[in-house]
C-alpha cells in the first residue's frame, strides 16, 4: 500500500521542477480556502488577499506565480499602492517632522538627508544646521535673497525650484502628467467657479470645459508640470502677476509624485490631494495647482489661513470652495511675480494651467532642471 502510494506520488511529481513540486500539495488546501474566499464580499476579500499579493510581487523568480492554476488572481500593482493608507502615514509623518531634535543629533541627522538628496546649503540663509530645531524647519528652509534673482524680460517664471515634467498646448481637455500619459483637465481642475465668483466672463456659457477657461478669443490653453524633488527647496511663489480670486480644496489621496509614478498611475493628480488657486493675469484665465504626495499632507497657502490639508474632518473624492472675491475686496488677492506663496513639507509637484495669445513660447526643455525665477515663457 505504502509502494503503491509512493509511485502515485512520483508520478504526479514527475516533469515537474524541485521548487514547484514543493509548491503542489499545498495548492490543494489553497483551492479549498479559495473556494471559501469567494463567497466573500468584495472589501473582506480584498483584505484577506493583500497579503499574498504582496509575497507575490516580492519573492523572486515569481514563487507565487503558479497559485494562478488554483483560481487566484493578484491585485494589480496599481490596485495595491492605491490600498496603502498614505493619508494616515503622511499625518504621522507629519507629526514625527514637529518633534524637536536633540541639539547634538540635528548635525548628523540634517547631514544624512543632504548627503542623500544632495541638498545645497550654501543657498539657504541659514547654514548652521543647529539653527532647525526639527525636520520641518529643515525642509522649509528660506534661501538667501540673492540666490533666486527673478527674471524680469519674461512674463512667465518658474514658481519653484525642481524638474520639468511636461509643458505645452491643452488639446481635448487632456493633460499629460508625463509623456504619453494624460489627465482630465476638468476632473483636475473640478467644475467651472460660478461667473458672478470671478472679476471677468466666459467667452462661452456652452461647449467644452476648456472653451469655459479661455476667455478671449484668439487665445489658447497651457500648461506646465513641475516636480519637486526631496531635496529641491520647497517653497513656491508666484509665477506672475496675478490676482487670485478662488481656492478649491480636493482632499485625497496622497501617493507619490515621482516621474515613475506618474508614468505608472494614469490621472494620478487627480487622485491626489491638492490646492487649486484659480484667478486671472493680463491674458486672461490663470490658475496654479499645489499637488500633495506622500509625506506631503501639509500645503501652506500663505495668506489663506482657512486652509487645513490632510484634515480627518474631510473625505475623498469631495472638494470645498472659498472665494477671495468680497464685498470690501471685489478683486481677491493681488500678486506679483517672484512674491512668496506658500510652501509644501518634503517634495510635490506645482501645475500651472494658463490662456495666453497664440504666439506664446515656452523657453524649456522636458526633463530639464529649473530653479525658481527663472524663464518659463512668454511672448
């Protein structure tokens, strides 16, 4: 009986390789509990299965893989990383960032991060690394006057430090985050602010959401994608002058920014948590987006003191309005190019979505760095 048993075994295990006859006998017990799991509701079995789609997509040489014959399926990778609690993890990073360092601790501490984001000291007004009492300070750290002069021949500066991800014409109501892969400009941006909210008219109340932001005829949509690295400075001032008239608040996810993200998750700003400033310069529309990430649940707009990101009090998928247009101030908040904005904690990503004339010309290149001041665009 036990011989007989035995060549049944190696039958079976027969043509098969070492690690996956390993692998055999447990698939049984699986295909049972799997049978199981499908009775389940679609949140209970997601969780129940999260943790074998992360073995699967980390063991090597795809140990996992062959659980697909028994019926299982993993959740995509995007399905995954969207799953991860990041508003959570960003608040207590959040938090961790208020604690006060020891004083003895600050310099190897600050030292480490600016070894690893090569972050350049010699710019920022403060060099004594003693001076930041926590890792907030540190990474909103102000810079020397003279070490972002503004350009003054273009109408159009970069707002911020970082890298350019994508710059050009809006066609379709599509924007692309990085190349090849789009965003809708209306769910970005959300629904058009009522007309009596703004100092100026549409050209047209129909039609496309685009054909709604370009307010005078012969002028074209643009836009410009800048990423923020760890190590770039962090605060952002105005690309122009302006006057902004409206805040929209979007809370949201908080995911990663980073150009291999964004190729990776199609309309990933508009999953995000950002801070819409919408209002109007001399050609007309102009707005400019502040995008949250993870570790970036803080977005400061400096003198709008009503804003409170990464709130428990708000949910995803809702978005809550103010408007800087009052009865005393019926023009909102007047700025001037080069002017202080407001800052983001860590890294993100700023989009500025404008009209201007037709002969309008961008002076970048995709992929390049920029500090902020200097050229972005103009006529």
């Amino acid at each position: 009986m036990a011989a007989s048993v035995g060549q049944g075994c190696l039958r079976l295990l027969r043509g098969v390789a070492p690690w996956r006859s390993r692998l055999y006998f447990p698939q049984l017990a699986l295909r049972r509990r799997l049978g199981q799991l499908s009775c389940m509701s679609k949140p209970a079995l997601r969780l129940r299965s999260w943790p074998l789609t992360v073995l699967y997509y980390l063991l090597p040489l795809g140990a996992l893989r062959p659980l697909s014959r028994v019926g299982w399926r993993p959740v995509s990778r995007v399905a995954l990383y969207k799953s991860v609690p990041t508003r959570l993890l960003s608040r207590a990073w959040g938090r961790l960032n208020q604690v006060e360092l020891p004083h003895w601790l600050r310099r190897p501490v600050y030292s480490l991060y600016i070894w690893t984001f090569g972050v350049n000291m010699k710019e920022a007004a403060v060099e004594d690394l003693h001076h930041y009492r926590n890792l907030s300070e540190f990474f909103r750290r102000k810079l020397k006057p003279q070490a972002r002069p503004v350009c003054g021949l273009h109408s159009v500066i970069s707002p911020s430090d970082g890298k350019i991800l994508n710059f050009g014409q809006v066609k379709n109501c599509e924007v692309e985050q990085v190349k090849g892969v789009t965003y809708s400009l209306e769910s970005f941006l959300g629904p058009r602010i009522p007309t009596e909210d703004l100092p100026f008219s549409p050209a047209t109340s129909c039609g496309s959401f685009r054909s709604q932001l370009v307010t005078r005829e012969g002028n074209e949509l643009y836009h410009c994608v800048i990423y923020l690295a760890p190590g770039d400075y962090h605060c952002f001032h105005s690309p122009t002058d302006w006057t902004v008239s409206h805040r929209r608040h979007f809370p949201g996810s908080l995911m990663s920014v980073n150009p291999g993200m964004a190729r990776w998750i199609k309309e990933l700003f508009c999953h995000n948590e950002r801070v819409v400033l919408t209002g109007d310069w001399k050609h007309g529309f102009f707005s400019l987006t502040a995008v949250g990430a993870t570790n970036v649940g803080s977005i400061r707009i400096y003198f709008d003191q009503d804003l409170h990101t990464n709130s428990p009090r708000y949910s995803k998928g809702s978005y809550n309005d103010f408007s800087f247009v009052t009865h005393t101030n019926k023009e909102g908040i007047p700025m001037r190019k080069g002017e202080h904005l407001g800052e983001f904690n860590l890294g993100s990503t700023i989009v500025l979505i404008f009209e201007a004339p037709k002969d309008f010309n961008f002076k970048l290149k995709a992929g390049q760095k920029i500090r902020f001041g200097e050229a972005l665009g103009s006529l």
